[in-house]
C-alpha cells in the first residue's frame, strides 16, 4: 500500500513539474527548423563583392536566429543537383542572392509549381536581373531589372511599417546603394513595402523629377509568399545591421516564421 501512494506522488510531482513553458520548449525543439536555399550562381553580371558579403550574413542570421539553416547554390552544377524537383523537396525556401541571367533551373516550371505549393522566395537586388528570357519568372518575382545609374543616396518611404522586414526602419529612411529603375511592375500586383515619390539622383535623364518608384515589395504566389527588396548592391549595405533586420524580417515572412496578415495586393498600406 505504502509502495502505492509513493507512486502516486511520484506521478502528481511529474505532472506539476511539467510546466506550460517545459511544453512550449518540447515543442519548439521538437519543430524543425526551416531549410534554406541561398543561390548566387550569376550567368550574367556578377556581384562578387555583394555575394561573398551575403553569404556571411546569412549564416549570421540562421545561427542567430536559430529558426532556420543554410545551403548554399554557388555553381551551374550545384543549381543542376540543388534546384531538381526532387532536391527542392526537402527546402522551404530559396534565396536568389545577387543571381543574373538564366541559372539553369533544371525543370523551371516545376520550381514556379513548387513556389505556388506554399514555399518562400527572397530576391536580393538582382534577383530581378534573372530570367530576363522567362516571363513565368518574373511574374512570379513580380518585377524585372531595366537599367540603374550611379550609385546615390535616396529616400525610401516605408509604405507597410507593420511588415517584418520594414518595422524597424524610419518611415522615410536614406540610403545610399545601386537604385535598380523596374519594367514588367505594376504596383496593382504587388503589396509595395518600400518606394521613392521621385526619380533617383543617379545621373538618368529623368534624375530627381516626381514619380512612382517602387523598390521593395512582397506578394502571395499561390500559397507560396515572395519578398523581394531592390536593396543589396553595396557590401556596406549588406553588412549594416539595419539591413540585415530587413532581410531577417523578410525571411521570417517568406517562410511563414511570423504571421502577417495577407498581403493587401495593390492597395497603399495605412501608414
Ligand atoms: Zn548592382
């Protein structure tokens, strides 16, 4: 009998013990963290400078973070065995990292399928230098690279200060970086995070005039979620820590790590 009741409270002490908070802790190490793919294989341009800074940061941010790990796609041949139907499988994410021109995806359509199925993209800065010969990519990136000018410091107004990647910036912050001018944009398709109500100061004739330049947005792509921010040329940039919140913020909302109401398609968010 007295073997009993030393049972009993030996089984009411393990159920008091396991606290809410031990729970949570189970659970969140028992969920797996998310897989990234960060490509920057380039078969146009090259950003190398940008790249190399890029990678350092990220491997930062997932150790930091710990929400989610790292791969890296550096070369024609990683993107044939990395980016197949079936290697995408075990990934959440891609990252297209400063790429340029057709990579070499090896089955393209079934990479937009595998977006639209619920995974995350993230395009860095000439992410929309990529693809200029598939229409089905850009559509998915949501813009595509016309030209830039010299390197100049603007002022990007923050359109969606609730979203992850811009909570932490002024709601009109200067930066000085490479400013890519889009075509294939419309901003109806598009929840625009961050713009500029002028031309850029970087030498094109249209340098400093009024107008509608979009330069970070983010959309729903089936049930995939795609952020893209035109930001990302200058190492300088990549390194700042306010730049790194951004693509954290980014990420985290691309992958679904933070909940954010869905995208406003088209509509100016309340500032
Ligand atoms: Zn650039």
């Amino acid at each position: 009998m007295n073997a009993m009741w030393l049972l009993l409270a030996i089984c009411v002490l393990v159920i008091v013990s396991t606290t809410p908070a031990d729970a949570q802790r189970a659970g969140a190490s028992a969920k797996a963290k998310k897989r990234l793919l960060v490509v920057s294989h380039t078969a146009g341009f090259r950003h190398e400078g940008a790249i190399k800074s890029f990678d350092k940061v990220i491997a930062e941010l997932a150790e930091k973070s710990g929400q989610f790990t790292v791969d890296y796609c550096r070369t024609a041949e990683d993107v044939k065995q990395m980016m197949s139907p079936e290697a995408l499988k075990k990934y959440d994410g891609v990252i297209f990292s400063n790429t340029t021109g057709n990579i070499g995806i090896p089955d393209l359509q079934a990479f937009l399928n595998w977006v639209k199925s619920g995974k995350g993209v993230i395009g860095i800065h000439a992410a929309a230098d990529t693809y200029h010969d598939e229409p089905a990519f850009i559509e998915m990136l949501g813009g595509e690279f016309l030209t830039h000018g010299a390197q100049c410091e603007v002022e990007v107004i923050v359109e969606d200060a609730k979203h992850p990647a811009m909570t932490h910036l002024a709601p009109r912050f200067r930066v000085f970086d490479e400013i890519y001018h889009f075509k294939n944009i419309d901003r109806a398709k598009l929840h625009v995070l961050g713009s500029m109500d002028r031309h850029p100061p970087d030498g094109l004739p249209q340098a400093g005039q009024p107008g509608d330049y979009l330069l970070i947005w983010c959309k729903p792509y089936g049930k995939g979620r795609v952020f893209y921010t035109g930001l990302g040329h200058r190492e300088d940039v990549i390194e700042s820590e306010w730049y790194k919140q951004h693509i954290l913020g980014g990420i985290r909302w691309a992958l679904g790590i933070i909940r954010n109401p869905q995208p406003r398609i088209g509509q100016p968010a309340a500032r």
